[in-house]
C-alpha cells in the first residue's frame, strides 16, 4: 500500500528565484513546477549516491508504476494559529456555481481567485459546492469589501504570504571587461524573529505518493541536500535554500486525508502536478470528453552540462481537469545531433503526474 505525505518548505529569510520559459532574469514567480522540483531532486540523489544508483532509480521511474509522484509546489501561509494550504483552482466550475450571466457582478473576482485555501477547495469541489453565501461575499469583495467564511479562510489572501522585488546587478565581460547593469526578480516568503531564530510564516509545500516506501530514507537525504544547495536560480547568492518538513497528512490538515481519499464514481481528476503522456489513446480520451478541461504548458530550458539546451516539450498544467486518473511519464528531452546521436547523456522532464478527485459540474 502506497504513503501520502505532505512536505513543506521552510525557506526563512532566504530569498528565492524561480525563473520560467518566456518571463526574464527580471521576474520570479512565486512557486516550483512537479517538474523542476523532480529534476532538481534527482539531481542531489545523483550527487549522494552516485551514477549507478540514479541510473537505476530512473529506470524504476521508467515503469508504467513509479516508485514516487509528487505535485506540483504551492503556497502555505501560517495565519491566526492554523496553516492555510493553498491548491490550485480546477478549470471547472464548481457544484451549484450559477450560470446565465447570473455571475456577472463577481466572475471577474471569481476568475483572479487561481489558488484556493484547502478548506475552500474541498467544500467548492468535494462537497456541497458554491452557497449563495459565497456568491453575496464574491459581490461584496468586488465592490471592495467583504466579511464571511471566504475571508475567514483566506481566499483573498493569496499574495499576502510573499512579495516581489528586484535587485540591481551588474554583469562585466570577461574579455573586454564591458559593463552591463540588469535587475534580478526575487519573491520573499514572510517570516519572523523569535527567541530561537527564524520562523518561517509562509513557504512552499507539496505532496508526494510513494508507491515504493522502501527509497523513502535515501529521497529524504537527498531532498534535505538540495535545501542545502538551494532550489531555482541565483543559487551562488544564497537563494533558494530551505529546511524540509515532512509530515503525515493528518497531522498537516484533518481535511487532507478526506480529500484524497474521496471516493465517488463519477469522479473527474484534477492535476496538482504536470502532465506528459505520449499515448494517443489517452490523449484522444481527455480532448474528446466534453467536460474535460485544460491548458497546456511549454517547458523548456538549459542543461547545465556544456549550456545545452533541452528539447520543447508541452505538458498539461496544474488545475486541468480529466476523465480519468492520468499516469504520466518521464519526456526524453535529450538534444540529438543532426545524425540523430545524443549530444550528451539521457535527459528526463517529469510528467509523472498527481491529481485529486473532483465533483464535476456537468
């Protein structure tokens, strides 16, 4: 039997870069993809344990049931002596949502809320759906002020757990010792001094499945290397290093373990991870179903071996909804030469993927 747990990271005042394909050295976002996080985490398992053994945990993860899936990072917030876990909002809407331009003093609130507390989350889509309570609150927000179980909850404090900012660098040639000033983004997660040190109000989180408990010792050390290497960009500045917290799901919420183990029939799925799959079944499968509903993502980027650049690949993004449970793969996304050769050793983007059942508004 498989093991949920859910993993936050604390990153104190450590600040943190999260680049994108298509955002800029000058903006970070505020969270991890499954992907980046996979890679990044593989990475220091290599670091520890060496070529052989990472050689072999990728050919488990190769299999139709790998030994691990984790979604996607989201943001935690501590606030008024509980933790709020934010998920993403699915591309559905939710049971008893009205319909008939009937949502027209609130949709465009309704549409900037693109995480949800998992209180909100569950009742929106678990159980008994969207209240008239909830509709009132959305209009009151949209004119400015709103007091109920949404703001309670901390449905519209979504971006009061970090902040953004950019800080000047400058950037000298090597070779003609040319000057070249740019800024970097940043986000900084809230936190506080007490009489211990540091404690860390908000952060990340995400949560994992293992099918195989027995990797679960040596994951966790190279998970808690990678806090000390740091996660994203600007790394050589300190950035992106945290502490890892696991924990079971009971002792995160109550309502974690309700919500992944809720069982209904006519359940759709909803991504809290990527997805990559290249079977033509499944994809015909998720498109042709007509309540389905998704986006897709290009992933991109550099490998750090020579500065080569990994192949495109699209994958769908968290919040998309399906028919069916997804699986996913690993995306070979190594380059080839012209004759069709690697130019360096398999390289892997994870669309292994993780979801949650969903009520489906049909």
């Amino acid at each position: 039997m498989g093991k949920w747990q859910l993993v936050k990271l604390n990153f104190g005042q450590s600040n943190v870069h999260f680049g994108e394909l298509g955002i800029g050295v000058e903006e970070s976002k505020e969270r991890v993809r499954s992907d980046t996080l996979f890679s990044a985490w593989i990475t220091n398992y290599a670091h520890l344990f060496g070529r052989k053994k990472v050689e072999e945990l990728l050919a488990k993860f190769l299999q139709p049931s790998p030994p691990m899936r984790i979604s996607s990072t989201f943001i935690y917030r501590e606030w008024k002596n509980n933790t709020i876990f934010y998920l993403p909002r699915p591309l559905k809407f939710p049971t008893n949502y009205p319909h008939d331009g009937d949502d027209l003093a609130f949709f465009k609130t309704y549409k900037s809320l693109n995480y949800l507390p998992l209180n909100i989350w569950e009742r929106w889509y678990q159980g008994e759906g969207f209240t008239k309570e909830d509709t009132q609150e959305l209009i009151d927000k949209t004119k400015g002020n709103a007091k109920g179980k949404l703001t309670e909850a901390g449905t519209f404090a979504y971006k009061e757990a970090f902040k953004h900012y950019k800080l000047p660098k400058v950037a000298i040639d090597r070779t003609t010792s040319a000057t070249n000033f740019y800024h970097t983004g940043y986000v900084q997660f809230a936190w506080e001094q007490n009489g211990i040190g540091i404690n860390s109000l908000s952060g990340l989180y995400f949560l994992v499945y293992f099918e195989n408990q027995e990797l679960i010792t040596d994951l966790k050390a190279a998970l808690k290397l990678l806090g000390e290497q740091g996660i994203g960009g600007e790394r050589s500045s300190g950035a992106g290093v945290f502490q890892a917290e696991w924990l079971d799901l009971k002792d995160a919420s109550p309502s974690w373990e309700n919500v992944v183990n809720m069982t209904d029939e006519s359940a759709y799925q909803c991504l809290i991870s990527l997805f990559w799959d290249d079977n033509q079944s499944i994809l015909e499968q998720i498109v042709d179903d007509p309540h389905s509903s998704y986006e897709i993502q290009e992933r991109g980027g550099w490998f750090s071996d020579g500065n080569i650049r990994r192949m495109m690949v699209r994958m769908f993004a968290e919040g998309s909804v399906f028919p069916m449970e997804p699986q996913g793969k690993l995306a070979n996304v190594t380059p080839r030469n012209e004759d069709g050769t690697y130019k360096t050793h398999p390289i892997y983007r994870s669309g292994i993927s993780l979801s949650l059942p969903i009520k489906v508004q049909m």
